[in-house]
C-alpha cells in the first residue's frame, strides 16, 4: 500500500471535530497498534511472529505523540484568551490569588497557571421581606402569607406595624463579592433586616406611617455604611417600603382611630376657617371704634382748650377793666336769655312807690 492512500494511525482524515472525539479516536488506535503488533500481521509473508515491524509501530506511535502534543498546543493557545461580555468584569486569579481585574472584551490569560471568574456587575439583585414574588412581571403576583416574623417590627413608641420592604443591590467589587463574605446575599438579607428594624424602632408609629421617603434613604444609608465595614462588595441601589400598615389583628381599631383623628383635624379646619372669618371683622370694628374715640377724644380736647384760651382771654381783658367788662359781660348775657323770656320784671332798689309795669312784650300772648 502507498503512503499517499495510507490513511493516518489515529484515523480518518475527516475526524470529528470535538476535542473529545479525537482522543478517543486516538486511544484506540493506539491500543489497535499496540495488539496487533505482536500478532496479527505476524503470519504475512512467512515472517515469524518475533520479526514483526517495529519501525512502522515505532513510526506510529511517534504520529500519535506529535498529534497530541499539537492538539495540547491548540488547546493551551485557545483557553490562554477568553471574553467578557459587557456589563461583567473578570476576576484572575494566579496560582489562586488575585491578580487583576479585567472589563468586557476579548482577554489575555496565562495558561494553566491562571483562572478566570466571570462576575456579572450590571444585574440589580434583590431580596424581599416580608412578603415573595409568585409571578414576576407586568401584573406582578405575590403573597405575604407566612412572613410576619419578617415584617412584624416594634416602633419607638412601643407599638407594632406590618413593614414590607424591598433591597435592591448590585455587584461593585467582584473581588470582595467572591472572596471577602461566604453569602453576600445572605449577609445583605441579614443586614437589612437589623437595620430597618433599628431605624423604625428610633421613630414613633405615625412618624413610620407617614415619612415612607425619610425611612428608605435613612436605612440604605446605613445598610451601605455597614456592608462597607464587612467588605462586601455590594452597592445597594435602593430600598423601598413596599407597604406599611398596622397588623391585621388590629386594623379596625386603628381605622377608627384614624377616622376620629380626620374628624378631629377637619373640626379645627373648620374652627381655623371661623377665626379667620370672624377674628379679622372684629379687629377691624375695634380698630374702627379706636379710631374714632381717639377722634372724638382729640375733637373734645381741642374744643376745650380754646374753650380755656377763650376764657382766658377774656380774664386778661376782664383784668384790665374789670367794672366795665363785668357790665359788657352781663349785658351780652341778658342780651341772650331775654328773647326766651315770656315775662321781664324790672325792679329798681332805689324806686320807693309802686307803678305799674309797662308791657316789655310787645303784646305777644302769654303761653
């Protein structure tokens, strides 16, 4: 036979493709030439079994050592580069420890001295309390059935409320997230649940009721700081107080409560609307009657001191002349109160016999 149609001692030239076909195509050729060797070909041509051919096994086994050794090269070659696809990063690990960190792309590792953890940094994970998602999506279904010990909690004021809430969370360091904390999501569950506990135990029952906002910021903070001190590797994206409500046991009371207090608070609503109404009118009326007394006042003091300077001056004239400003003084007032008079008797001291009175009336009719 030819060595140009003589077919290769691993087989077929059309090989299979997978690395794992090929070795065990491979080991069985081998193990075909290593049987065959000694007997097989040992009665062709009339040559005894011990003048066999070893320079053809010798050639073959050769072929099949440079074949392994290729594809060991192939091999080596093609896992020395691997890819990251975006929104992952690479740990490397040499002689397993760390090396370097590595972004999306096509990448260059050692062969068989170093290892490559690929880390997903972009995906948002979660944990729920309080309460699990049955069917994710755009009608999201879920039950709280089951989970009271996860979101029953105690407030400042020594009252219990139903908190459910949601963690959101991302990978910022693949290195710490793989090897600094056993569980990351474990340890995030962990964390959170004692820290909202805290924060809503430092606040009282409405305050958590009514300042969802302040409580989410207040435990992501704190959450952050304490994964921080663990080395986690964790960024928290979000916390979100789902729903906060007092427990079942007790919702119709405190809906009775609740309303009481919206009477309460729409009664002094009323009761400002009132004031404002009538408080301003009568401030108004009180001003207005200030105004005017203080008016009526300064008209009156007015009216008395010229009523005084006018007296005044006449007792400076009067002091001047006295006997004639006593007699113009009395002439002016006779001059003022005789008109109103019906009847005028004039009397003379010095007159000694009666006459009779003239008519000082001009004959008007008496009254």
């Amino acid at each position: 036979m030819s060595s140009e149609n003589q077919q290769p001692p691993w087989g077929k030239k059309n090989s299979p493709g997978s690395p794992e076909e090929v070795l065990a195509a491979l080991f069985k050729k081998i193990k075909e030439m290593f049987e065959g060797g000694g007997g097989n070909k040992g009665g062709q041509g009339g040559e005894s079994p011990g003048q066999s051919s070893p320079p053809n096994m010798w050639a073959g086994l050769i072929k099949v050592l440079v074949v392994i050794g290729v594809l060991f090269l192939v091999n080596v070659v093609y896992s020395s580069f691997y890819t990251i696809e975006p929104g992952e990063k690479g740990v490397v690990l040499r002689f397993g420890k760390f090396n370097k960190l590595t972004s999306s792309g096509l990448n260059f590792k050692m062969p068989l001295i170093d290892e490559v953890v690929k880390v997903d940094v972009e995906a948002v994970r979660k944990q729920e309390f309080g309460f699990r998602t049955r069917i994710p999506g755009q009608k999201t279904v879920y039950t709280n059935k089951g989970y009271d010990p996860e979101s029953l909690m105690l407030t400042g004021d020594k009252n219990v409320i139903d908190v459910e809430w949601i963690v959101q969370y991302k990978i910022q360091d693949p290195f710490n997230f793989i090897y600094k904390v056993r569980n990351v999501d474990q340890a995030v569950r962990d964390v959170s649940e004692n820290v909202t506990r805290r924060v809503v135990g430092n606040q009282n029952f409405d305050y958590v009721l009514s300042n969802r906002e302040i409580l989410e910021a207040a435990t992501a903070r704190e959450l952050q700081a304490t994964l921080n001190d663990y080395k986690s590797g964790v960024k928290i994206v979000a916390v979100k107080l789902q729903d906060v409500n007092p427990p079942e046991q007790v919702k119709p009371a405190f809906n009775e409560v609740n309303e009481a207090d919206q009477d309460m608070k729409r009664l002094v609503n009323e009761a400002e609307q009132t004031y404002n109404q009538i408080v301003p009118k009568a401030r108004g009326t009180a001003k207005r009657v200030l105004e005017e007394a203080h008016g009526y006042a300064v008209e009156r003091t007015n009216l008395a001191k010229g009523e005084a300077n006018r007296f005044l001056a006449v007792l400076t004239e009067y002091e001047k002349a006295e006997e004639v400003t006593r007699k113009r003084m009395y002439l002016e007032m006779m001059q003022q109160v005789l008109p109103s008079v019906t009847e005028v008797y004039l009397i003379d001291k010095d007159q000694r016999s009666l006459l009779p009175l003239l008519d000082l009336t001009g004959n008007r009719k008496k009254n």
